[in-house]
C-alpha cells in the first residue's frame, strides 16, 4: 500500500489480528480494529502512529456500529471466530449471522477488498456445528460480496496461541499425555504465515476471490505433536490413548466449566484430518513459503521446560 488508505480489521485483538494490524501500519495505512471491547485493543496502538491504529466499539452483532466501522474504507477483514460457544447459537450468530452483515456492509460502504478468515473443513454439511457455521458463513459473505477472498488455515502456531501452548501446560502439569484421535492428521500453519496470506489477498488482485486453504509445510498426526511437545519442553510422560466414550463424558462435563477448556462439538472436528485439499490454493499459491513448526514453536515453548527455559533440555 503506497498511499494511506483506511482499513477495517473485524477481531484486530486477537491472536492473528495483531499480525495483521501490524502489517497494516508499517504499510501506512489507518487501521480500524472493530471490537465488541475497545479497550482490549488499546495494546495495539504503539504498532504505528500517533492516530493510525484506532480501535473503535462495533460487535458483530449491531448494524450501525458495523456500518460506522466500515465507512470510508477501501479494505475490510472479517477474523472473528469462536472456538466454543457461551450459549447455544453464538456459533451462527458470529460464523454465519456476523460474516454476512460485515460483508453487506462492507458491499453497501463500497469497499473494494473483503478477506473472511475461515478455516479448513468449513461445511455447512459438517457433524460440527463449528466447521458448519464456518461454511455457511463462507456462502453468506460470497453472496453478500461476490469477489471477497476466503482464506482457510489450518491450526495457526504462534507465541500466543492456544494450541501447542496448551499442550505445553499439560506436559507440565500432568504425570501423563493424553492423546485424542491420536491418528487425525494436522497441518498446523504459522499465525505469521497467516497474517501475509491476508495482506496479499488485499495487494494483489490476482488474489481477489479466491479460496485458499493454509498449511505448513508438513502434516503430522496428532499423536506426534504431542511427542514433539514432550521431546521440545524436555518432559517425560507417557502418551495416553483415551477411549473416545470417556472423553465425550468428560467434554460435557467440561462445557459447564468456565472456558470450556473442552467440548463435544471440539471432538467432532478432532475426529476429522485438518490438512489443505489435494489441489487447493495454498500458501505458495499466494507466494508465501510455509514456515515450519520446528523454526517457531521450540522457542516459546521452552517456558515450560523446568527452570522456566533456563535449565537445558539435558537436565529437563
């Protein structure tokens, strides 16, 4: 982006919206990062200057604010998702409900590029109600704003995320790993990664209206990431299989928990592999090469070897 144009980052605060905020602002343009909490956002502003990152109060759910967020600019990016509900029907009223008003919108203001961030698997035909809502979101937003560009990552690493972080928390904490549809394959992709993929959507038009599915350069079953998690945090734990009726009871269990730090509808999209189509659009599609979980994920994972990262893996 050569001259200062305003664009609107639906989910700015999250874990890929920071990437991407920051992209944004070395690239000059004025960053509104649309949030149901402001305040969340103020974290962001240092990312550019004085004015340039505004964050602004326009939940998914509320028209005008939606509106307001989008009018004047040129490029629109929709990240927001739930990985759990808080109660039932946050999965439509945000994949398929919030998708598709940020995109009549965003088709009302006269906005030339909109990115939906969906993810890999979304089907409205799916068992999962995530990757379900995902899909019917994707058919929203395409008849809302027909040449918007949809991008489907797998699971997204990075420093912050709640995957391979996760993982290292229970290595820590727990005599043992436990290990879910230990044989479904994953092709997990840096939040980096990610982040480049949507600003190529916005700068290069070749990219307008496509679907793109985004993964690492490697797939791994599940069962070796979690090695991989015991071998990189220096933990010795056995790797337990858990047979899949004792899990389903403990998800449902688990989903009065405050978090749901697990629920069936999770199960539902562990049971199915997580990996680019053969033939996809792919990150190298968009002139991107694929960054390797072993170049990233060592380094702050390392928090949960013992000593806190000071101790070498050999004393771990």
């Amino acid at each position: 982006m050569t001259t200062r144009k305003v664009v609107t980052v639906f989910g700015g605060a999250g874990f890929i919206g920071r990437y991407v905020v920051k992209r944004l602002a070395r690239r000059g343009a004025v960053v509104r990062v649309a949030s149901r909490d402001p305040g969340a956002a103020q974290f962001l502003k240092p990312m550019g200057a004085v004015g340039q990152i505004v964050p602004l109060y326009a939940p998914l759910g509320d028209d005008d604010a939606v509106a307001r967020a989008i009018e004047g600019a040129s490029g629109v990016i929709n990240l927001v998702g739930l990985l759990a509900e808080r109660k039932t029907g946050d999965f439509v009223r945000v994949h398929a409900e919030g998708a598709e008003r940020v995109a009549k919108h965003a088709a009302a203001a006269g906005a030339r590029l909109l990115v939906q961030v969906s993810a890999i698997g979304a089907d409205p035909a799916s068992p999962s109600r995530y990757a379900a809502t995902k899909g019917e979101g994707e058919a929203r937003v395409r008849a809302a704003f027909s040449t918007a560009t949809i991008l489907r990552p797998s699971v997204v690493f990075g420093p912050e995320d709640e995957f391979f972080n996760r993982l290292g928390r229970i290595a820590q904490l727990s005599p043992f790993m436990p290990v879910i549809a230990g044989e479904t394959r994953m092709q997990p992709v840096y939040v980096g990664d990610v982040a480049d993929a949507i600003m190529v959507a916005l700068e290069n038009p070749a990219a307008s209206g496509g679907i793109y599915e985004l993964g690492g350069p490697r797939v791994w079953r599940f069962r070796d990431l979690v090695a991989y998690v015991l071998k990189v945090t220096g933990r010795r734990r056995p790797l337990v299989a858990l047979p899949m009726p004792l899990i389903t009871l403990g998800a449902a269990l688990a989903e009065h928990l405050p978090g749901k730090p697990l629920t069936r509808d999770q199960l539902r999209l562990l049971a199915r592999d997580n990996v680019v189509a053969p033939g996809a659009p792919d990150l190298v599609a968009l002139g991107i090469t694929p960054t390797a979980v072993e170049l990233v994920v060592p380094d702050y994972l390392r928090l949960y070897r013992r000593g806190g990262g000071h101790a070498t893996l050999a004393s771990a």
